[in-house]
C-alpha cells in the first residue's frame, strides 16, 4: 500500500503526482483531507450529507441499478489477495 499526496480537479479527475502514471488501471483509495463544501456535497459534487430522500433516490435510480454487480467470491478473493500482498515485504 503507498499513500501519496494528490489533488482533485473541479472536473473531477485526480491529479497525481508524474512518477505514478501507470499503463492500465490500477485501483485506489481516496480520502479527502479537506471538509465538506458550504452546500454539504462533497468536493467535486455527489450526494449531500445526510440527505437520506437523495440518496434513495441515487439507490433507486436506473443508472444505479443498471451498474455491474461484483461477485462476492471475487471480492473476498481480492481483499485476501491485498492481505497477503502486505506480507511480501
């Protein structure tokens, strides 16, 4: 695991630092290090926080239901995957 300092553009893309480009997606975890906005939306938009009619309605939606599921034994499989990955230091 590598933690490194990165900024989100108003567009939404993530600017990382030149030494991490990489030749195919790579998964990530982003924590924002900055409060939520005036609005209540976090940075770049999405749902307000504690807006629980906005997200039903995400839930709801066709282009939510419409995404992929994940297969649950792949993604054990990926999460012992990264635990073991930790210990080949």
């Amino acid at each position: 695991m590598l933690t490194v300092r990165a900024t989100l553009e108003p567009n939404g893309h993530v600017e990382l630092p030149p030494a991490l480009v990489q030749t195919k997606p790579v998964p990530v975890l982003v924590t924002f290090l900055e409060p939520l906005t005036e609005a209540g939306t976090p940075p770049g938009g999405g749902v307000p926080k504690g807006n629980i009619a906005a997200t039903l309605a995400l839930l709801r939606s066709p282009e939510f239901l419409a995404l992929p599921r994940s297969d649950p034994a792949e993604v054990e499989r990926r999460i012992e995957d990264l635990r073991n990955d930790w210990n080949d230091e």
